[in-house]
C-alpha cells in the first residue's frame, strides 16, 4: 500500500490535538510521517513531546546467552526462569511456543530452554538446584482445613 506525502498531511490535519501529540510521541512513525507530524504540530502552535528518557547506564554485558535447563514441559520451564528472575538472575525461555504448539516436536528441538548469561550460570545453578531440593515450596500450613473454611 503507497501512502503519498499528500496522504499523510491530510491524516495528520484530521487528528485531535491530543491525538496528533499521542502520535509524535509514540516513536512507531517514519521518518518521513514524523516529519509531516511535527510540521502539523508547529502549525498548530502545540509543543513537541519531550524525549522518551533512556537509561544513562546500561547494564553490563554478561555473556551470551546459555543453555541451563530443557523441559518437555513448558510450564516446568516458565517456572524454573521465573525462579530465577526472583533470584536476580536474569533468564528466558526459548521455543517454548514451539514446544507447546507442536508436542510432537519437542524432542527434536530439544524441548523449551531456560537461558541466562554466561556470567551467571554458576549462580543460575546453584538456584535451579535449590528450586529442585524444594527451597522454594510454600508450606504446608498455608492451605485452610475444611473447618476454617
């Protein structure tokens, strides 16, 4: 689909005032459409929107990326990086759409992967291994007996 210059003052012209600043503000235009919106903008005496602000420390590279877990099961895997990310180890899970759209697949892919950076994969062990000895499991205490409920 063409959208000609023309096309998109004249799109620009029929926004609200709040939308107008919405979509210069949204950082998803062009270049080309950011341009015609900021010209519309000016036009109508409304202010720019003020810059997004960008993280002026950005965190440190810790690796590439490192297999620590496979699991046939996707939510054995949603649960394990969770665990994780609650240790302040940072984690995802890859393919495990895959795994769940097509079971059948999830042996030759080698089933939904738990990843951290390479940096932390002794910690990210070290969690998983708890996670397994059940450091992590709620007492029992917390479920009502049928005469408190």
């Amino acid at each position: 689909m063409d959208v000609s210059r023309s096309d998109l003052i004249a799109h620009f012209r029929e926004l609200s005032d709040e939308e107008l600043i919405s979509r210069c503000g949204s950082h998803t235009l062009n270049d080309i459409a950011q341009s015609i919106a900021i010209e519309e903008l000016r036009a109508r005496g409304l202010q720019l929107p003020d810059p997004p602000e960008i993280d002026p420390e950005p965190t440190e590279y810790e690796g590439d990326l490192v297999t620590v877990g496979r699991f046939l099961n996707t939510t054995d895997a949603h649960l394990t990086c969770e665990c994780l990310k609650a240790a302040g180890v940072p984690a995802i899970v890859v393919d495990s759409h895959l795994v769940q759209t097509n079971s059948l697949w999830a042996i030759a892919v080698g089933g939904a992967r738990v990843q951290v950076p390479a940096a932390r994969v002794d910690e990210a062990k070290e969690v998983i291994a708890a996670y397994a000895r059940g450091d992590f499991a709620l007492p029992d205490d917390d479920v009502p007996s049928r005469e408190d409920i």
